[in-house]
C-alpha cells in the first residue's frame, strides 16, 4: 500500500497528536522533554512494525515533503539568529562558547574511537557524537539522509533518531546531580534553601508580545522561502567545491545572513511567526522520519549504541564538572551553567533549560545563566557544530 504525499503529512499531523497526548498522560515523557513527534513517531512505528509482523501488512510512505520542511526549519533557525543579543551575555557567554568548541571535537572524537573499536564505520561514531547530541533529532536526521545516500550506510537514520532521544534523557537525569555536586562541594548556593520565597526562584516573565496576524508573518514566510531556494541554489553551485556543505546548512547561513544584514535596512522579522515555522516544520518532519522507522534495525543497533552514550556521558560529565564549570566562573551561576551543559551536551537547549529550572527553583535565581544557554543554544551551537562537523567530514579516512 503506498500513501500518497498529502495523506503521509495527514498521518504525519495525527502522529504529532498522540504524541502530544501521551507526553501529557506520562510524567516521565514531559519531565525529560521528549518531543512529541518522537513520542506519537515511535508509537505509530511499533503498531506498524506489528502489522507487518503478524498480519504482512505491507505501507511505504511517499515522503516528497520530507526535505522542504527540513530546509524550512533550518532556514527559519538562521533567521532567528539576531546577533546583536550577544552583547547581553557578556564573558559568560564568551568563555561558554570558547569551551564548547574543544568539546565538540572531543564529543566527536570518542565516538569515532568508540565506534571503530566496536568496528563500525566512523561515521556512526559522529551519529554518536555532537551529530545528534549537540545537534539533535533534526541535524540527526539531515545528516543521516546525506550518509545513506553517499555514502550508503544502513540503518543510520534508525541510529540517530535512536541516539538522540536517548541523548535527552541521560541529559536530563545526569545535569541535576552534577548541579548539586558542585554547590554542595563548593558551598555555592545563591540563596538558603529556607529563604527563597516561591515567587522569587524563577527570573521575571517577559512582557507578553503581540499577537500573531497574517500581515507579521507573511515577511517572516517570505524570508524563510528566499533562505530555502537560496540556500538549494547555492548548494548546487559550489556542489564540486573540495569542501562541501550539505543544503540545510547553506539555508541556515543565509537566514542569518537575511535577519541581520535586513535589519540594517528596516527589515523587521515576527520572532513569533520564526518560532512557529520552525517548530511546525521540525514537528512535521520527525514525526514523518519516526513513523517510518525500521525498529528490527534499532534492536540490533542498541547494544553498539548504547557503549558509545556511556562513553558519551562519561566525557560530558568529566567535562562539565572541572572545564565548563570553572571556564564560566566557580561560583553558582558557573554552577547552574554547568547542569545546563549537561543536558546541552546531550540532549537540546530544552533539556539543558528544565536542569537550570530544577536547580533554581531550589537554590534561587541564576539570571545570566538563563540569558547564555538560550543564546547559543537559539543559534550559535549550531553554526560552531556545522564547522566542526565539515572539518571531520574532509577527512578521507572518516568521509569515505
């Protein structure tokens, strides 16, 4: 049975439905910020791997969009990337920064060093690495259609959807520990537990912004087609250039470059209508990546996986606790800044945000913390790791 592109984002929209749901049925699932097309994504995967199991159901999903939203998101990434907030997190956010670069090529290097011991391609060693644990279930998944494709390697999509899920879970459970190891160890509590009050442990909400109409989003819409076609148009154009980049990163580039060299001229961007574009079309794209997802293939890959997370984890942990933390201070924003890498480096800047929350609402506020992960997570991660990845990538003995 084939399913047409028009009916794959009608079950690709119920998926995202249930895994709304279940996410808020299961503690566990929101407490680890598990996305909801994973969620709904794996759900529909097992019921359907099921089906063909028993009853020899055969579905394949024509997933013509599949690309174009991932593009999109990754245009609309670019073009939430205002640069002129980088002054606002001063030298915390510069020596975070400085530090996540030497991570990203260890990251990287373990889990190449971790894969060919277990005698994988390398590769799988960087699906195992900042690929999809700095990078997420979308840079995962962009990457893992390239390396089927060139350089045709099984299962990779199955691998990276599978590590990088896994990747916020461990770092959601590990940030908090590691949080309270440091301000115990060093006595560093921004506050006594007993004298926080409840409403004084959170930093201020900001004012709500106005609301969302067609005439705010349809520049922002605009902007984010001009990134996709340019970004594909370029792509082409330097395709045979001795150092490639793959077209979402090219989109990505030029969203910054159309959000800040645009508003030098007037250009105002919705940051709404961004927010919406992007979390829409990565919502739309994962849940249609999961729900075709071959889970024979997960099973095998899980004990290998599973070796190089630990050896993962193990380096994040080492990393946080004596670099990160004393890079951005030795005090209890350092403190918070160093539970956030935790779940930065191993999950997304949603896991790294709800370890800060854990520890503040217990220990009291830490403003700048909350002002440099969301900065470089919103954006800055994503150019440092496209960078680190390329250079990997050039190497023949990794690429080939």
């Amino acid at each position: 049975m084939i399913i047409h592109p028009l009916e794959t984002l009608l079950v690709a929209a119920l998926v995202l439905l249930v895994g709304r749901f279940v996410n808020r049925l299961i503690p566990f699932l929101s407490h680890y910020n598990i996305p909801d097309p994973i969620t709904g994504g794996l759900l529909f995967a097992v019921v359907l791997s099921a089906a063909r199991a028993f009853n020899d159901l055969d579905i394949e999903f024509v997933a013509s969009l599949r690309p174009v939203l991932l593009l999109t998101f990754f245009a609309a990434v670019g073009l939430s990337a205002d640069l002129s907030l980088l002054k606002q997190g001063g030298r915390r956010l510069l020596m975070f920064v400085l530090v996540l670069i030497p991570f990203l090529l260890f990251q990287n290097i373990v889990g190449v060093l971790i894969a060919w011991g277990l005698d994988l391609h390398p590769l799988m060693g960087l699906v195992g690495g900042s690929i999809t644990l700095i990078g997420g279930h979308g840079t995962g998944a962009a990457y893992a259609e390239r390396f089927a494709e060139v350089n045709n390697l099984q299962s990779v999509m199955e691998l990276s959807m599978t590590a990088a899920t896994l990747g916020l879970i461990l770092g959601g459970i590990a940030g908090g520990p590691l949080g309270e190891w440091l301000i115990t160890r060093h006595r560093l509590a921004g506050a006594s537990r007993d004298s926080i009050s409840p409403t004084a442990q959170r930093p201020p909400a900001p004012a709500p912004p106005p609301p969302l109409t067609s005439a705010r989003f349809v520049p922002v819409l605009a902007a984010t087609l001009v990134a996709v076609i340019g970004g594909q148009w370029i792509a082409d154009a330097v395709g045979d250039g001795p150092i490639t980049l793959p077209s979402f990163l090219w989109c990505l580039l030029l969203g910054v470059l159309i959000r800040n060299a645009g508003s030098l001229v007037g250009l105002k961007l919705c940051d709404q209508g961004v927010e919406l574009i992007s979390s829409l079309n990565l919502s739309l794209f994962l849940a249609m990546t999961m729900m075709a997802l071959n889970l024979a293939s997960v099973v095998t890959l899980a004990g290998p996986l599973l070796l190089i997370l630990v050896g993962q984890l193990t380096l994040v942990l080492v990393f946080g606790a004596w670099l990160t933390f004393r890079a951005v201070g030795r005090d209890y924003e350092g403190a918070v800044m160093s539970a956030a890498f935790c779940g930065f480096a191993m999950g997304a800047t949603a896991t790294a945000i709800a370890n800060m929350q854990a520890i503040t609402q217990k220990y009291g506020p830490a403003p700048q913390a909350f002002i440099v992960v969301p900065l470089v997570g919103a954006f800055l991660i994503d150019l440092i790791n496209a960078l680190v990845l390329t250079g990997f990538l050039s190497l023949s003995w990794i690429g080939a």
